[in-house]
C-alpha cells in the first residue's frame, strides 16, 4: 500500500486546535478509514464542489463540515467548519440553505477557502 498523508493547512489546522480536545480527537478518529475509501473510490459518498477544473469534497462528522481535495499524497484539508457556521454563512450571503450546489456557485465560498494560499 502506497504512503498515505491528510495534510491539514494552516487555517484547518488552526480550526482544529481550537476545538475541545474530545471533539479533535473524534474527528481525527473519524480519519481513520478515509485512506481506504479515498484511495479505493471516485469519492461518490462525499459532497462534491467543482469551480474552474478544481474538485473539493465535503466530508460531514457530525455538526462539522471537512472541505478537502485530492492530493499526490492523500489529501489536503481546507477547512473545518460547523455546520452552524455554514448555516451563518449562507444566511450572510442571502442564500437558500442547500449546501453543495448553492456553494459550488459562491465565490465567497471559494475566497474561504483559498485564504490560506495568499497567506
């Protein structure tokens, strides 16, 4: 079996370490099997965002949403956000509630989520 890696950013990382320790470890838990199903699918259980050729995935764990893409070495984690905080974000973007389809549209969506690569 090849290596595999999840490759927090600095902003996942952040969001992560900021989480109660019961919930950090339940979610690096729930990492456990995502090597496999990564590596072994097309990623079809998962949410999927597509803009401009780039493919993020949505990873539900609870109240928390993981936005992540493909990596040559596993997977790259963007953001972790709760779901109470998406639900805020839509609001404050004066969209309806669906996740995916309404997000793949937003830019401020993808402004999120490239905010790590122009720090």
């Amino acid at each position: 079996m090849r290596p595999f890696q999840i490759i927090f950013n600095p902003i996942s990382a952040s969001e992560l370490t900021k989480m109660p320790r019961e919930l950090q470890l339940f979610i690096l838990g729930e990492f456990r099997g995502l090597p496999q199903q990564v590596l072994t699918t097309d990623l079809e259980r998962f949410g999927r965002l597509e803009r401009d050729g780039r493919v993020l995935h949505r990873y539900r764990l609870g109240d928390y949403r993981v936005y992540f893409e493909r990596h040559d070495l596993g997977l790259v984690v963007h953001r972790i956000l709760s779901k109470n905080t998406l639900k805020d974000f839509l609001f404050r973007s004066s969209l309806p509630t669906g996740e995916d389809a309404v997000l793949q549209r937003n830019p401020k969506f993808w402004d999120l989520i490239e905010v790590a690569r122009r720090s």
